[in-house]
C-alpha cells in the first residue's frame, strides 16, 4: 500500500475509487477497456500493471476497442466483454455515456475519463471525469494519479507520460513530467508516443505490439525503436502524403452555399482525422469533413469532422440529417464541438450527403 505520506492530486477521488475496487472479490477478474490511442493505451497499461499492486489476487486484463466501436453502442463490444466474464469493469478515455456499458449485467463500472460527459451512466457505475478541473487532465494522467494513491507506482510513471505528452504536450502541468523526461528524455517519451499513434493508424491495427511494452517494460526505448512499430509509421506516412494531394469538394450550390467541405479517401489507415485537421487552417469559416471509403469493412464510411472557428460540428450534421426528414444513428455525431463524426453505412452516408447539400 502506499506510504501515508503520499500527498493525493485529487483527494475528491480516493473514497469512491476504494470504494469501487471494494466491490471487486478476492481472485476476481477486473477488465480495463481502454481507447485504442496513445493516451488511452498507456491509461489502460497503468491499471493493468498497477492494480495486482493494490491485491495480487486480481485478475487483470486490459482490452482495446476495436475499430468502429463505440463503448456504450456497439453491442458486439459489450459481447466482447461479457465473454471475459469481468467482476468489475474498468472503462478509461472512452468517455462517459448515458447508456452506459455492462451495467445492465451486474457489473459494477468504473469510469475513468477527462471528455466532455454525454449524461450519467446507469446505476452501479462510477464516474471518475478530469472534465471540469483546470487544468483537465487526459486519462492516464488521472489513471496514474488514482493508482499513486493506493500503491507505490512511481517506476510507472513513463507510462503516464506517454500518455500526457500524447494528448497535452511535452510542457503539460503534470507535476511529475519534468523529472520524467530527465529520466527518460523528452525525444524517446515522444517517439514512444509516436509509435502508439502509428501502430492504430496503420492498416494492421495492431494495437497488442505497444500495449506488451506499456505493460511490461521499464522504459520507454524498446517501444519508440521497435523496428516493425516503424514500418506501421512508414506505412501512414505514405498514405498520409497521397491523401494530402486530395482537394476538398463544396456543395454544388459553390462554397458560400453551406459551411461545410468534404475530403474523400480510401485507406486502410486511420488518417481521416488528420487530413481533416489539415485542412482547416485553410479552410477555418467551415467544418471539414473527410470521409475515409476504406478505413471500415462492409461499406462502412468513417468520417472525422474538425473546425477552426465557432461552428458546432454535431449539430450541423444532425442538421443535415433533418433536413432531408432523416435521423442519424445513434452513435453519430458526438464528441466536441470542434472536432466529431463516426462511422456511417453507405445508405446513411448518400443522405448526409443530401443533407449538405451535395445532390438530391
């Protein structure tokens, strides 16, 4: 356990944090569903290596998601998690979602988040959300923070940088960062978190190579010069600098007619929100959309949207939908204001299409 001197960076969260892990039996099998980037790998590797140090009877598995998955929508991921048979769930920079995830089944849930909440989870959940604090800290940040707590995890702190720097950059307010990077330098934290990025960006997907270093490793070295994590970086590269030569397409009615853009590719790789950040600086007095044909299996269209300015991007592609007299699906067009999207079917995309403005 860890020493009593240690001062906690959020003391609002001890209680209910112990009060979730006592729910979790001697032997139990505690799942951690963790994002697929570099923040929520590194998140879900922090309670994957530090939870047997708080009861070594534990079970612990850490499970990215999938691509194409929603965490609260996709009943296919809640199958997936059921079949672990968990006795506590762990679900960490994924957001937080009125639906909820297993609760449903009586399994006690515990989030572990810094997005914007869309409502609060069913009963039998905890919701533990940096959304709000100043500064709001990304989800291996406060995973790290959680866990210092109860154990003695500063070997691990590498792991919590990776995700820090991923997702606030090399000169975050995380009160350890500075040492950490002494430590570890700031150039093998970044290339680390480079490799994560790539390894979910390249058309394997292959999310185990750099989650078996954040698990296992005592430095982060070995994850940013694995050689086969480079050839995945090469890969979205190359992918990336095609889709770069790609131009965006306004509605017919010409670009004043409606605030939006469209970037059409087809990759395997997940650079559809890049190229839409791309071009926004461009393009900053509309939402950029880029639909990617061949990120998804089954005809599926993966769009990410981002804006520069104050458009909000959800409710201009609910708005499109209900132009057209049509509702999105349920697992569309969330996330922020700036920067949403998701996973349409053909059929789906060919309305949003109308919607914009693109043809009848």
């Amino acid at each position: 356990m860890r020493a009593a001197r240690f001062m906690p960076a959020y003391p609002q969260f001890e209680a209910p944090f112990r009060a979730f892990l006592k729910q979790v039996p001697a032997g139990g099998r505690i799942v951690v569903f963790c994002h697929f980037d570099a923040d929520g790998l590194a998140a879900g590797a922090l309670f994957g290596r530090a939870l047997n140090r708080i009861d070594p009877s534990w079970v612990v598995e850490v499970v990215p998601s999938g691509k194409g998955e929603n965490a609260f929508l996709t009943p296919s991921a809640h199958e997936r998690l059921l079949t672990l048979q968990p006795a506590a769930l762990i679900v960490t920079d994924l957001g937080v979602h009125a639906h909820g995830t297993l609760e449903q089944y009586g399994v006690p849930v515990l989030y572990v988040d810094h997005h914007i909440p869309e409502g609060n989870p069913p009963a039998g959940s905890t919701v533990l959300t940096g959304y709000g604090l100043n500064p709001v800290p990304c989800s291996a940040w406060l995973a790290y923070e959680l866990l210092a707590a109860e154990a003695d995890v500063t070997d691990l702190q590498w792991v919590a940088a990776i995700g820090v720097v991923s997702d606030l950059g090399d000169q975050a307010a995380w009160a350890p960062l500075a040492a950490v990077k002494k430590q570890h330098t700031a150039k093998w934290l970044k290339e680390a978190v480079a490799m994560c990025n790539a390894a979910r960006r390249a058309g394997e997907f292959d999310l185990g190579l750099p989650l078996r270093y954040l698990l296992h490793d005592d430095n982060p070295r070995g994850l940013a010069q694995d050689e086969k994590l480079a050839g995945y970086r090469a890969e979205v590269a190359a992918a990336l600098a095609a889709a770069r030569k790609l131009p965006p397409k306004f509605p017919p009615q010409g670009p004043a007619a409606a605030p939006v853009a469209i970037v059409t590719i087809n990759s395997p790789c997940q650079i559809h929100p890049l190229i839409a950040q791309q071009w926004i600086s461009r393009l900053s007095d509309r939402v950029v959309l880029c639909a990617n044909l061949g990120y998804l299996p089954n005809g599926m269209v993966a769009i990410s949207g981002r804006a520069a300015g104050s458009l909000h991007i959800p409710d201009l592609l609910r708005a499109a939908f209900a132009r057209v007299g049509a509702t999105p699906p349920s697992n569309f067009a969330h996330g922020h204001p700036q920067a949403s999207g998701g996973h349409l079917s053909a059929t789906e995309y060919a309305v949003l299409l109308r919607g914009l403005g693109y043809g009848d």
